[in-house]
C-alpha cells in the first residue's frame, strides 16, 4: 500500500515540481491550491502526512489550515510539516523544536523553501515514514 501524502502550495509551479517527484518514489499524492480546499482534500483524501505551505490565500493560511486539522480526532497523528520562504523574505525562522513551538504554530516541522526535489523526497522518506 502507498503512503499517501497531501500536498498544500497556492504555488502551482512547485505543486507540478514536487507531485510527480513524490508519486515517482511510490507516494500517492493529491494536491490542494489553498487552505479551503486543503481541509476539503483532507477529509476526502485521509493522508498519512501533510505539506503545507504558509502563505496562500492569507500569509497565514497554513498555520490556520494546521490548526484545523490538528483539532480533527482524525488529525491529531498526522505529520503536519510547514513549508515556507518566509525566513529568507521576513528574517523570521520558526521551529518545532520544542513542544511550546509546535503547539504555538500548530505543526510538526517545519522546512524552509526553497526546498530541492531531492532533499524533500529524502525528507519525507526519512523523516514522515521512515518507520511506517
């Protein structure tokens, strides 16, 4: 059985690099353009783990789209992984590394984009289902 992963970037251009670089690894991947259709995906979708982007529709969309689905029962367990160019652009860096931190924005990690293809398949590999 694939893992399956849900995929959450207004950034269709990196939607289109990273979906089929996921699928190619063996993950079924569906994908969402924004925070609405993020929560929508996921109900539908039921994924194992999640990507989701900061900045959408709103420049916090990913953190409110985060705190909706880790209110879910069904989210609680979920790898809810941020991914943002915001500390390249702001100077602002987030982190999980504490349990304080994750409970503040709601997610589990957090990655800074850009990201390469190859440094997220081997992140997700890694890190969401290393042992699953």
């Amino acid at each position: 059985m694939k893992h399956k992963i849900l995929l959450v970037d207004d950034d269709v251009d990196l939607i289109n690099l990273y979906q089929p670089i996921l699928q190619n690894a063996g993950f079924e991947v569906e994908v969402a353009f924004n925070a609405e259709e993020g929560i929508q995906k996921f109900s539908q979708f039921k994924p194992e783990a999640m990507l989701v982007d900061l900045a959408m529709e709103h420049f916090d969309s990913g953190f409110v789209l985060c705190k909706k689905i880790k209110s879910l029962p069904e989210g609680k367990n979920i790898p809810v992984v941020i991914m943002t160019a915001a500390a390249h652009e702001t100077g602002i860096r987030f982190s999980t590394q504490t349990e304080e931190e994750k409970n503040w924005i709601k997610a589990d990690d957090y990655l800074d984009k850009p990201i390469s293809a190859r440094d997220l398949l081997q992140y997700v590999t890694e890190k969401l289902f290393k042992n699953r």
